[in-house]
C-alpha cells in the first residue's frame, strides 16, 4: 500500500511483484500498469503466487494544476 502524487493529466506507473499473476480494479492482469486518472483515485492489485494471495492498495492523487486570473491593469512582479 502507498500513494502516489501526480498533477492532472500526467500519468503514473503502478507495478506489482512477486507473484506469478496479477489483477488489478482496472482489469488488467500485468504487473505494471500505467494510470492517468483525472481526479484521486485508489487501485488496488491481487498478487497471486500459487494457492497464496495478497491484495495491495495505491492511492494515486491528483493535484490540479495552478492557475491565475489576472485583471484588467494587474502587474505581478517576480516573487
């Protein structure tokens, strides 16, 4: 379990090991994944290795990206 921060629209790996099959809330079933969620999200991955599993969570946050609204006659100066 863990969490990952990226800021909106960026992607981020997600990867799994020591198993010898995987299943992610996504549907996929490698052990890396490449994720692009537009708002935080959390996945999470059932590692299987023989008759033993284990399930992991991820939370991937998204920041937004900044942004200014300047008006009319605005002047920003450095720093």
């Amino acid at each position: 379990a863990g969490a990952a921060v990226i800021c909106k629209g960026n992607s981020t790996s997600l990867t799994a090991s020591g198993g010898t099959a995987y299943s992610w809330s996504t549907g996929a079933t490698t052990a890396t994944i490449n994720v692009s969620p537009t708002g935080s999200t959390t996945y999470s991955v059932m590692v299987s290795q023989g008759i033993c599993n284990n399930i992991s969570w991820v939370n991937v946050i998204v920041n937004v990206t900044p942004s200014i609204v300047v008006g009319n006659d605005t002047t920003i100066i450095l720093g």
